[in-house]
C-alpha cells in the first residue's frame, strides 16, 4: 500500500522536475513543458483518488490518540 504511494509521490516529482527542466531550455509555451503539467495533475488526482478509495475500503485508518 505505502509502496504505491511512494511510486506515485516520485512520480509526481520527477514530472515536477521535467517541467522545471523544459522551462529552463525551451519557451515557457512549450508543448513538452504543457504535457509535463497534464501527468502530474494527472498523477496527483490519482493519488488523491486512491487514498480516499483506501480510506473507505477500509486499508487505512487515521491516527487515533
């Protein structure tokens, strides 16, 4: 379960990273830049999207006091 979030947080991150990278060389309206920005929102509703579906399956728990 933790494995698939820590895939998906680096994931988000390295496309963070490539956006970053295409700003620096190339135009800001880049296509390449513009696609970097579609998969990590992608992957960041992804995310979001599983860990609601995990919480109401019953796979994680919030912290209790």
């Amino acid at each position: 379960m933790k494995y698939v979030v820590f895939v998906l947080l680096a994931a988000i991150v390295i496309s963070l990273g490539t956006g970053l990278f295409y700003l620096r060389r190339e135009d800001a309206d880049s296509p390449k830049m513009l696609r970097a920005l579609e998969i990590r929102v992608g992957l960041s509703l992804v995310l979001i999207l599983f860990l609601v579906a995990s919480y109401y399956l019953g796979w994680i728990v919030p912290p209790t006091q």
